[in-house]
C-alpha cells in the first residue's frame, strides 16, 4: 500500500463565549488533521494537536517528500525514519507531534489492509472502553452542579473538573459536583498545575475525603520531584502525562516513580507507535494508562482503540465544552452509553470525516493565526497564558 500523497488540513473554531480555566479565558480552538492518500483510494486518518505552522512545515515540507512511494503499512519501520530525521530539532515537542499523527494515518491504513478495527489487531477482545466528560471548569459551584448532573444525562459515568481557583473555592466546587453525581459516579480533578507541594497535600487529603477518582498534575511537568513527594501520601492516585512527549519522557516520569496514572495523547505523544511503546512501559511498572484527549474526535477515538486494547487501560477523556472538532467532525458521531465509548467494527479506525465541518472550519494559511487564547496555546500579546 504505497503512499501518494499527504494532506495537512487545519482548523479552528471561535467560541462566542468561550470557557474560563486555569489560563484564562479561552476564545478559539484548533487542531490538525494529517490525511494520508494511499495506492487504491484509501486515506488513512491522523490528527496532531500542536502549533498548526510548525505541525505543517514538518509533515508537508520535510516528511512528506521522503515518504512519498514508501508502504504505509510498514509502519515501526516509517517511525523510526521520521524520528532519525526530526531529531535534531524534534524529541520532544511540536516535531514528535506532527510524526505521530502520521503515524495515526499508517495504523489506520494497516487495520484497513488488515480488514479489522485497530482494536482488534492490537490484540482487544471488545470494541468499547469507558470514557470520561471533561470540562467542568471555572464557573460557580451551583453552575458547576448543573453541568455534571447534565454530563450523566448523557451517558457519562465519570467526569473531570479543574481545580486551581484557591482553597475555599476548590472545595466549595468539589462538594457541589460530589453532591450532584453522588457517590455512583468517578470524579476525577485536573490541578491546572497551580499548587505547591504543601498546598497539593492539603488539597489531596480532602480529595481523599470526597473520593476524587484522581489528582491530574498539581505541578508543572518540569517539577518531578514534588511529583515523587506527594505519589503515595494522600490517598489519591496521581495522574501526569499530557505535557510529556515520546517514551524517553514517560521513563522520566515513571522511573522517577511520580504517577500512579499515565496519560500519553496519541496526537502529542508521537503517535500509536509511541504510545504503545509507553503502555507496554506502565504495564511493566504495574501502572495504569488513561490517555488525555483535549483536541479532535480522531484523536478520541484513535485513543479509545488502545485503552480497549490493554487490560491496564482506564479510560479516555471526551472534552465537553462545545468543541465542534468533537461534536460535529465525524460522520457517524461518538457512541456514549451506560459510560462507555462504543467503537465501530469497521477495519481501521472505524471513522469518516465530514466534509462539511473540514471545509467551514479549514484554515487558508497556518502560519497566520488571529490572536486568541486556544486553551493551551497562545497568540497576541493580550493573550498570554497567565
């Protein structure tokens, strides 16, 4: 299955509202498509979440060209190619990024020549896994109630809120959601990475008390050491992974012994071949994995296929703050019951794009990208992450 051509498609969606976290007050959204165009029609799929110019400049101006007439399918070897030629300014970041969604594309097109759903030629015996709501961010307690009591309404039987408001808010904002889902759904909390170790462990006790699912990154990535402070002291598991790149950085990460919980992103990490390579760590650890998902439904699902493959995989994150790159990018839209994610039998990754949404949302230039707050990117002077 020789590969023809690659396509990067852009988006990016402005809120009319938006949302307000840890970083501000979001304003738009974007993320990035890789299709691959192989020999007898088939496209294989792939998205990246990073700086869409950069993202292009890697794939369309550097990768593509040594890629073209290569087997697709051949794909451990296509990974290594691109990391030999990316390493010099890649490893980690936007260029270990922009190879995985290409990566994306080959396993998709080998589950395809395959004829099976990528869940089933990784070795899973089901094609569903249970998901999580995320969003359930800065809003009153009482607004914050409502939304979680609306996310079970439709389907989910876990959700993730972010915390990092200061202690009386945090907990008044805990005990509303707690109250709201009862004690028959998981709540997980994201520190937004606002806490010292003093603040984190006081904050952990209570989630402890309120039965929180999981404590997500209290600190920032670069601050292992308190990471390894606090795992094992406050009776929550600790959660880490989304800002980490390629397995050297999850080694990091679980040789130093600070998560209970990875969160490789298939669209960040470096791709389905990276993040096989990371869960096959964990589980040497005895770890469990629960990707982060914040961009697209290709990544939701290309997600969802892993955890539905590996006995240690938790769950997959389904953002729930009006994202049309979740709601309205796929023919056939995410199946959520009962709080499972239900996968397609069909070979690969099971999905259609719609060509509607690529069109109304596409981007003519990526490296021109009006000012806005794109939840964890930038642009504007006026809008710098806080």
């Amino acid at each position: 299955m020789r590969i023809e051509q690659i396509e990067c498609v852009h988006l990016r969606s402005e809120y009319q509202n938006g949302f307000r976290y840890a970083g501000g007050q979001c304003t738009a959204r974007l993320t990035s498509l890789v299709l691959v165009h192989a020999e007898g029609g088939e496209i294989g799929i792939g998205s990246v979440y990073s700086h869409p110019g950069i993202v292009d400049l890697v794939v369309r101006h550097q990768l593509a060209p040594m890629l073209i007439g290569q087997d697709a399918t051949d794909v451990e070897s296509l990974w290594d190619r691109m990391y030999r030629l990316t390493r010099w300014y890649g490893r980690k970041g936007a260029a270990v990024s922009a190879l995985g969604a290409l990566d994306i594309a080959f396993w998709d097109l080998r589950a395809r020549r395959a004829g099976q759903p990528l869940w089933r030629l990784l070795g899973g015996e089901q094609g569903r896994c249970p998901a999580y709501a995320s969003a359930l961010l800065w809003k009153p307690p009482a607004e914050l109630a409502e939304e979680a009591a609306l996310h079970v309404s439709r389907g989910f039987r876990r959700m993730k809120m972010r915390l990092g408001r200061g202690e009386e808010l945090d907990r008044l904002a805990v005990r509303a959601v707690r109250t709201a889902i009862s004690s028959q759904c998981d709540l997980m909390c994201d520190g937004s990475m606002r806490y010292s170790l003093r603040e984190a462990r006081e904050l952990g006790e209570f989630l402890a008390r309120e039965n929180v699912f999981w404590f997500e990154e209290p600190f920032e990535p670069e601050n292992l050491d308190d990471y390894v402070a606090l795992r094992g002291t406050i009776g929550v598991p600790i959660a880490a992974g989304e800002n980490e790149f390629g397995l050297q950085g999850f080694r990091e990460l679980i040789r130093a012994g600070a998560v209970d919980i990875v969160q490789p992103d298939v669209c960040r990490c470096g791709g389905i071949s990276e993040a096989l390579r990371v869960i096959r760590l964990a589980a040497e650890h005895d770890l469990r994995f629960a990707p982060h998902t914040w961009s697209d439904a290709v990544t939701i699902v290309a997600n969802a296929h892993l955890v539905a493959a590996h006995p240690h995989g938790l769950t997959v994150e389904v953002d729930q703050t009006g994202n049309p790159f979740i709601e309205q990018l796929l023919i056939e839209p995410l199946d959520i019951r009962e709080g499972q994610l239900h996968l397609s039998d069909r070979p690969g990754l099971g999905i259609e794009l719609r060509a509607d949404t690529l069109a109304r949302f596409e981007m003519p230039n990526p490296l021109e990208i009006p000012d806005g707050l794109y939840s964890d990117m930038a642009f504007g002077r006026r809008h710098c992450l806080s």
